[in-house]
C-alpha cells in the first residue's frame, strides 16, 4: 500500500514542493475557492466549492440534494486541490514560458458536521468570504440548514508546490528581440454595485473596508511564506 507521504510526494520538479505547514495555512487562508473530486460509480467528477480553514481542517458546504455531498459526507475518498495564480512568466520561448502559482493538493475522506458544528462552520464559511458579514445578517433558518451540508476535510495528508520568479531562459536565447519578465496577477475586489433592490442609504464601504482589509494581509503573508526575506 502507498503511504501517505508517497502518494502526495511531488514527483514533477520536486525543487517546487514546500514541506513547512506555514506555506499550506498561508495558501487556505488566501483560498476562496477548492476544486472537489469524487469518483461515483467509475466516473470522476470535479466540482468547484467554496472553502474555508478551520485550523487543522478545511470546510466545504453545498446543498444535501447534491450526489457529491452525499458521496463526500458518505466517507468517500477526495481528492481536494486548491491553486493560486500569482503571474504569468514571459520568456524568450514558448517552451520556457510559464506561470508562478501557489497550489495544494490535499488527500483524505470528509466528515459531514450537523447541529451547532454545522451552524459554526457556517459562520466560518461566511466570515472567510464575506469578513465581518455574519453579525449584520438574520440567523439561518431552519430549512435553509436542512438545506446545506457543511463537510471538513482533515489537513493531514497534503502537498504544497509553489513556483515563482523570474523566465529561466536558455542562454542560447537571451539575446532574442522580445521582453522577456513576469506580469503579476491577484485576485482583487472592484467597485461595489448596488443590488437593484436595494431599499436605504446603505454604505458599501462597510462591505468593501473589510474584505480588502482580509485579502491583501493574507495575500501578503501568502507571498513571504514562500519568499522570506
């Protein structure tokens, strides 16, 4: 049988992989999305998620009535992987060219959580996404719970593989005609737009102040995680 560390060992340019689970709490608490893979019946199937850490533990919610859930919160193995595109590397060839990322991969089963665990992970999914969102909010009722599955996936059996800086180019090609460097790319808020509906004088800077206040520390401390100074 394959332990563990084989199977999340990284094979493809190992000189990538990031072993220190600073790197993988820095990576999750920049995350918004995950991407779920279940196999049912033969077929794989992936599936976006919202996601969200809980110290030694990543949560996942969607409805009851999806047939992912109820494989996932059935005990069925996943494969959950999480990526962060940070730039695109211009080099003097194609095959050179490339792009810097964080990623994630994490291996194992999920548990489904119910009552007052399902309520807090809830409250954590919600905060992780919309910061200081769930106090100004009406509490869930309880068919919109009985609606939703909230699902923790343990952090015990993970890969981290990060890839950053300059092209490596072939010296043979470092006189070539073309710009050659990296463009960096984030994730960032825009300018709110109003809900058609929306009834008041109500400031978006309270929904705004916060999520940037949440984003650029967290992408910041993504960033010197990988590259101390």
């Amino acid at each position: 049988m394959t332990s563990p560390k084989d199977r999340t060992r990284v094979r493809r340019l190992p000189e990538k992989a990031v072993t220190d689970r600073d790197a993988l709490d820095a990576l999750l608490a920049a995350a918004l999305v995950a991407h779920v893979a279940v196999v049912d019946d033969g077929q794989p199937y992936v599936v976006p998620m919202a996601c969200a850490p809980d110290r030694d533990r990543l949560l996942l919610h969607g409805s009851t009535g999806s047939r992912l859930m109820r494989l996932l919160a059935a005990g069925a193995p996943t494969c959950v992987t999480i990526t962060l595109l940070d730039g695109l590397v211009y080099a003097r060839s194609a095959f050179e060219s490339s792009m810097n990322y964080r990623s994630a991969m994490i291996l194992g089963s999920c548990t489904a959580l119910d009552g007052d665990d399902a309520l807090e992970g809830l409250r954590l999914l919600t905060e992780h996404l919309l910061p200081q969102r769930w106090d100004t909010l009406r509490a869930p009722l309880r068919k919109e719970l009985a609606a939703t599955s909230v699902l923790a996936m343990p952090l015990t059996e993970w890969s981290v593989k990060i890839s950053d800086g300059p092209p490596d180019d072939d010296p043979r090609d470092l006189d070539a005609p073309v710009w050659a460097g990296v463009v960096p790319l984030s994730l960032q808020p825009g300018t709110p737009l109003d809900a058609p509906d929306l009834r008041g004088a109500h400031d978006s800077h309270a929904v705004i102040t916060p999520l940037v206040a949440r984003m650029v520390p967290h992408r910041l401390d993504a960033c010197n995680a990988v590259n101390p100074t």
